[in-house]
C-alpha cells in the first residue's frame, strides 16, 4: 500500500552509523543516570522523528519499523489528519475531566466504538488511559453485574502489569516476580496452543479441555468472567484452533458467565478484520480495547452490552484522565483514516505478502517451529527440532541482527522465542519486503 501521509521523511532505509550510534549512546549514558533500571528497552536507538514505516534516530539512521510501538501506530507514525486533529484540540482546551465538564469528542469515541465492536446489540463504552486499566474496569463490570467473583484466564494470557492484571497475565519474570501478593480468585485454564497440544486436538476439544476444568475447579456459577485475547500477544502471537472461542462463549452464554475479549492488540484492523473476534464470528458481551485506537496517543475503552455496562452504578467507573480530549481527538481521526484506507483490507494484503516468506524460512530451517497469526499480526516460533525446546536465544540474537541492520522487531511468548512481526497497515510494498530481506539473513545468520 503507497504511503499516504507526508514526505517529512524518506520511506527508505538508511544507515549512516552503526546502530547504536554516538548520539544513541550518549542519551544511553544520561538514561542510566536518570531512568529507573526496571523500565527496559527493546533497541538501543533513540528516536528523533518518525513518519509512515520509518523511525529516525538522533544519529540519522532511518529504521523500518515492524513493530508498529507493538501494534499502536497501525495508521503509520505523524498522521496529518491526526497531528490536525490533535494540535486544533490542544488549541481549544487539553484537559477538563470528562467527569467535572464533559465533552463530545469522548461520546463521539464512544460512538464510533458501539458502531464498529462485533454484534449489533445496543452497547455503552467506557474510557480509559491504558489497556490494563481497561482489563480491571472490564473485570469489575462483570463482577457488578454478576455478583459473582472469580475470573477464568488462560496460560500464556498477558494483560497488564497491574496488581489485578498481573494476578491475570500468566508469565512470571519480567512482569510478576517479587511483585506480590497478587488479587485473589483468578483462575488459569489450559489455553488452545496447535503448535505444542496433543497432535490431532481440535479447537472443540481444547475448549472442552478447558471448561473441564473451569466447571471442576471453580464451578460455572462461580464465574463473573471469562477473559481472553481472541490471538494472545506477549504470550506468542498464539492463534487459538478453530472452534475454540466459538466453544467457550457459547458454554459463557450458557452459564451467564460474562465473556471478555481482550483486543487490545488485536483489535482495530490488525488482523484483517476490524476484530479479530470476527475472524470465527464471535459476539464478546465486553471489549477491551486500546492500542491501534488513536495512534499513539493514551486511550483505552471498555465497550460492552448495554445491560451490563449500564449495571454500574454512576461514578463507580472513571477516571481523571480516562478519555482524555486530545486522545479523543486522535481517536476519531484515526479511524476516520482505518475507515478511509479500509486497513482491515490493507492487513490482509500485507499478510499475503508476509505469511510465503515465513513459511519459506521455516522450510529452509527446522528450527523454525512454526508460523502462524492473521492478517498483519505474524510470528514465528523458534524451537528445536527435536523436542520443540523453545530457543530464547535465537530469537533474541535474529532481533538484535535486524536492529543492527535497520528494521525494528520484536520477540514475544512465555519461553520468549517467538520473533513477532507487527508492521504499520500503510507500509509500502517495496520497503516491507526489504524489511523482510533483513529478517531473512538475520534468521539465516542465527540458525544456519
């Protein structure tokens, strides 16, 4: 797809230091005397400007970005229809709590919201700052609404790094240790994994799997939720067997367990469907979302059915930043640009240009275990051939190969040996495959 925003910076990769270069170096010296340790870094570059698929650094080198800010400028970097749409907000006023003055960018966002979620019931959204704000307040919607307390997750599940949302994300280091104790009755199912369950298990009996042991361990009457991410991010680009979420929402229906889709980087086109809970047309009671949402800016919503959403009582949900009005302002002009490009489709595109090159690395190399996700949501796992070990160390060592070489991208999974692609939806066909010429000789270099 051509880039469509403004000529501020050459779509073209270019490399005029080595990465990191002095100017990154430098910043990297005063960052350790000033940021705090535990705040990491994927690159070891520091950004000067971006624009469309390109990131510069302070040193002049002009990076392809595959990671998108893991999946948030889904629109490209420095949109003018949003850099507009933020600078005439900012002149108007920037902040008046949409709990003292409110305002119609926010019922506008939630507008949009109702219009473009799965299902044509009648929906109410709530906004946030971030996706893990969004997790808790959907977990507490569920538990208002249904009076019940426990909330089903799944293994390999990220969803925040709270003190509730770590209790739900299921790996340990980085994000949990030492951080507890964490929030109580939140139990972990057995996820729907093709590349590492059973062989021949179909998303039927996975789900079966899982409900077994829900309805055993916790009780169906017991669940005010279940939570799930329809493709898991940081847990491996997973992409559940078909039947599995069709499965375990209709045994949620059934049993008047609310059922939660975490889209929060799945959603807004990423996957070739504005949802990618549509991909097997699954209708959640509740959405979270943030991310892709409003191109970089904070914001983060709770959409959900009416009935539900309405249970709360008033000023039990908020927040003093939640729907802030220049992120409403990016919102809206970024979907109005999703809508403009018809992204979904651009997603799709960009998968069938992706999906034959992965396939041929894991052709030309065993321990490329397995390729996998929708539309521009991709990964690869890294493991051995034999025993499906999972490699951490490949992965590492083919990101750190592209970055030295001027594409960003990024790992992921509990083992952290998936290698995980996230491009921008405008990327230009010419510069994604150059991208991917990168990702090629990294993979070849590490593995051969």
């Amino acid at each position: 797809m051509t880039q469509h925003d403004s000529d501020a910076i050459p779509q073209r990769r270019v490399l005029v230091t080595d990465i990191p270069g002095p100017r990154s170096k430098e910043l990297a010296s005063r960052r350790g005397r000033a940021v705090a340790q535990g705040v990491s870094s994927v690159t070891q570059v520091y950004v000067d400007d971006a624009a469309g698929a390109i990131v510069r650094d302070v040193d002049g080198n002009c990076l392809i970005d595959l990671g998108s800010g893991i999946a948030v400028t889904s629109i490209g970097h420095a949109v003018p229809a949003v850099v507009q749409a933020v600078g005439e907000q900012v002149a108007r006023f920037t902040h008046t709590c949409f709990m003292v003055a409110p305002y119609e960018g926010y019922v506008a966002v939630c507008e949009e919201l109702a219009d473009l979620t799965p299902g044509g019931h009648e929906k109410r959204s709530a906004l946030f700052n971030s996706g893990a704000e969004a997790v808790e307040n959907a977990v507490k919607i569920a538990r208002h609404a249904t009076g019940r307390q426990a909330v089903a997750v799944f293994d390999h599940a990220y969803h925040g790094r709270t003190n509730l949302t770590m209790a739900l994300t299921a790996k340990n280091f980085p994000y949990k240790d030492r951080f507890g104790p964490f929030a109580p009755e939140v139990y972990r199912a057995p996820m729907s994994y093709p590349l590492r369950d059973p062989e021949g298990m179909t998303g039927e009996q996975a789900a079966a799997r899982a409900i077994d042991q829900l309805s055993v361990q916790v009780g169906a009457d017991n669940l005010a939720c279940v939570l799930i991410e329809p493709i898991q991010g940081e847990g491996g680009f997973v992409v559940p067997a078909p039947g599995f979420l069709p499965v375990l929402a209709s045994w949620c229906a059934e049993h008047g367990i609310v059922f939660v889709a975490d889209e929060i980087q799945s959603g807004f086109a990423r996957t070739g469907a504005w949802f990618a809970s549509e991909h097997e047309g699954v209708v959640p009671d509740l959405v979270t979302t943030a991310k892709g949402m409003a191109a970089g800016m904070p914001l983060a919503a709770v959409t959900g059915r009416a009935g539900l959403m309405d249970s709360v009582h008033p000023g039990g949900l908020g927040g003093t930043y939640g729907g802030n009005p220049v992120a409403c302002a990016a919102a809206l002009a970024a979907i109005r640009t999703m809508r403009e490009l018809d992204l979904p489709a651009a997603a799709r595109r960009i998968e069938a240009q992706v999906r034959p090159r992965l396939e041929s690395m894991a052709k030309q190399h065993a321990a490329v275990a397995d390729v996998r996700g929708l539309g521009a949501m991709l990964a690869i796992e890294l493991a051995s051939p034999d025993d499906l070990r999972p490699d951490a160390g490949a992965a590492q060592a083919v990101a750190r190969t592209c970055h030295a070489n001027g594409v960003i991208v990024l790992t992921c999974g509990t083992w952290g040996n998936v290698v995980r692609l996230l491009p921008p939806l405008v990327i230009g066909d010419e510069l994604l495959e150059e991208g991917l010429d990168v990702l090629e000789r990294a993979v070849t270099e590490v593995l051969r």
